[in-house]
C-alpha cells in the first residue's frame, strides 16, 4: 500500500472504490499528493475530499488493512 492511499485510509476514503471508479480523478490526487505536503494538500482539496468521502467512505478501516 502507498503512502497516497494511506492518507486516504486516514480521512475515512475507501482507495479501492475511489480508485476503480474515478481512476482519472485518483491519479490526478495521487501525483498533486506526492509533489506537495500532504497539509497543504488538505488544505487544497477539502471540499472535493468531503466530497470523495460521502461517496466513498472506508466503513471499517481495520478489516481493509487486514485484506491488503
């Protein structure tokens, strides 16, 4: 697991779902996540990560590590 989707596990955003379903949209987070600190990066994208989270919320956190 990458440090992108860490950060996702983090604020409660399925990587997975995210991942499969907005593959473009990921992609362009995942490269803007790796170039800046990941603060500045909430900072951002706040409004699109609530967004994102609504639509993709990572419901138990514990088993998902567990799978990977």
């Amino acid at each position: 697991m990458n440090e992108f989707e860490h950060y996702l596990i983090k604020k409660k955003i399925d990587p997975i779902k995210f991942k499969r379903d907005e593959g473009p949209l990921y992609l362009i987070f995942e490269n803007t996540y790796l170039e800046i600190h990941p603060k500045s990066f909430t900072a951002q994208k706040l409004f699109l990560l609530n967004k994102i989270r609504r639509k993709y919320l990572l419901t138990d956190d514990l088993n998902f590590e567990k799978n990977q």
